[in-house]
C-alpha cells in the first residue's frame, strides 16, 4: 500500500465519483480505478460497490477512510516540520555558545532573535568550543559560537570579530576604569597560574603562545569557568590568561597587561555542520546574530 493510493482513495470518497476525483488529481478514470483495484486487492476487501449510476462506499472503506485522514494530517504535520523555508520551519532549532560569549556578548542579540522568530523553539546549550564542535558534527546542534582558530574540515564557518586574551594579576587594592599595562615575557614565566583545561581549545592558543615566547607557565590550578578563573586571580593566588570582554566592567582586584610586543587573539566564528540538506532556519539565524554581533562590537 503506497500513501499515493491513499490520496486517491480519499478522492474519490470526496467525490463520490471516479470521474470527478480523476480531473481532481489530473488522471484518467482508467487509471485511478486501477489504483483503487489495488489498493481493494492488497488490503483484501471491497471499497466501493456500484448503486445505480453511483458508486457507494463500503463499511470497509469507511473505516480506511479514517485511518487515510488521520494519516494524511500527520503527513502535512510532518511537512510543516520539516519545511524548507525558515519562516514555516516549527523543529526546535538547538543553539550552543561558551559561557563568556553568553554573558558578555550574547544577551541582546538573543533577545532580538527572540522576537524575530518567535514560533521558533530556540534552546541553548553552554559548553567550551570542542564540546560545541563534537556536536556540530553529531548534529546535536544546529549552530555554535565557537572561538578559533579550530581545524575542522567538516564546519562552514562564519568569522565574526576579534577578542585580546590578556594576562591578569591580582592587585592589593581595588582597580576601576580600563588599563591595559604591559608585561615581560621573564614575569610571566616566574609567575604562577590558572589556565584552561589541557583538553580545551583556549588552553591550546595559551600553550602555542607561552611557546612563541618561550616560556613554560607554571600551571597551580585549572579551571573551565572564566568567572572562576577570575575570582581565583583577585583573592591573590595566581596570575591568569583570559578574554578581554570578560575583563571589561566594574571594580575588580586584578590588573591588565598583554606581553610586550606580543598580541594574543581568538576569533569569534559562527559554524554550523557543512550539509547539502542544512535547514534554510539555520542559515537565517546565522545571519542574524551575525549582524546583531557585528552592530554590537561595531
């Protein structure tokens, strides 16, 4: 039994006519008659019985009837779900940033995303960019705000904007306003610090950097919150390596430098998995958080 069958059937149900559901769906009589024979044949039961000039449905067909109708709304349902176009597209679209991005970046633009597509069902996930990739590529997510550089041959990738990772060190007294002083690369070797996990892209750009410059960082602890890491450096225990909009704000213990002649950067990138079948939703978020991010920075 093929759904085609089905739609024919409802048809002429419709109808009450071959001919009439014939022109209905543009066939010969001859050819929706064979259907309903075969259909009639594989299900093993009369559908339709000749009154007169007419043509009456059986019991039987009443109830394939029911079943066809029910069937045929879970199919438009299914279509409506999966439909092409991002304005009619009703699937939960699965969202996935890093923490820091979502609290110093992200809060008005997910606000106005919000309010552009609101039928969209819109969750978010918080997790470091290699958790982000893995679900890219699993198709867990449907779009990520990942911080390159990140090797993948398997994402397309929107870049966005530029971010410094500094270097912070705790102060004795409060520190107010926006500073950035300069460090040598012989007190960063000395000093004690908080970094990403090993596992972490950050922490690899920090690795490849302290190596640029020569110098082995004598790691005391690790963490995968910037807030943490933060509120490690300001109680005095260590020195840290961190994003500068989370640096940004109001009173803090800690001071800013970057390494003398040396700069430190991630870039901050939409991606999303490269796919011949990716949903027009996800291309339409992307470019609107792309340019609600852009008009932020900017």
């Amino acid at each position: 039994m093929e759904f085609r069958q089905l739609e024919l059937f409802l048809a002429v149900i419709d109808c009450a006519s071959v001919t009439r559901a014939a022109e209905k769906v543009n066939l010969s009589p001859g050819a929706v008659s064979l259907q309903l024979h075969n259909l009639a044949a594989e299900l093993r039961a009369d559908l339709f019985v000749r009154s007169g000039k007419h043509i009456v449905p059986t019991p039987a067909a009443l109830r394939l009837a029911e079943h066809a109708r029910a069937l045929r709304a879970q199919m438009r349902q299914i279509e409506q779900e999966f439909a092409s176009d991002a304005q009619h597209d009703r699937l939960p679209f699965h969202f996935a940033t890093g923490a820091t991005a979502l609290i110093h970046q992200l809060g008005r633009p997910l606000r106005q995303l919000r309010k552009a597509f609101p039928q969209t069902s819109i969750g978010i996930t918080v997790a470091p960019t290699e958790e982000m990739v893995a679900g890219l590529l699993q198709r867990r997510f449907d779009l990520a705000l990942i911080s390159l550089p990140f090797q993948s041959d398997e994402l397309d990738v929107i870049p966005l904007f530029e971010e410094e990772l500094l270097v912070i060190k705790p102060s004795p007294s409060r520190v107010t306003g926006w500073r950035v002083g300069t460090i040598q690369p012989s007190e960063l070797a000395d000093a004690s610090l908080v970094l990403y996990p090993k596992r972490s892209n950050m922490r690899s750009m920090i690795d490849g950097f302290c190596k640029e410059l020569g110098v082995s960082p004598r790691v005391a602890m690790e963490a995968d919150d910037t807030e943490a890491m933060k509120k490690i450096v300001e109680t005095g225990f260590c020195f840290s390596i961190l994003p500068e909009f989370a640096l940004r704000g109001g009173p803090r213990f800690f001071q800013v430098f970057r390494v003398q002649g040396r700069r430190l950067a991630r870039t901050q990138a939409l991606a999303m998995a490269k796919s011949e079948r990716r949903r027009p939703l996800t291309d339409s978020i992307a470019q609107f958080l792309k340019n609600a991010l852009n008009q932020k920075i900017g």
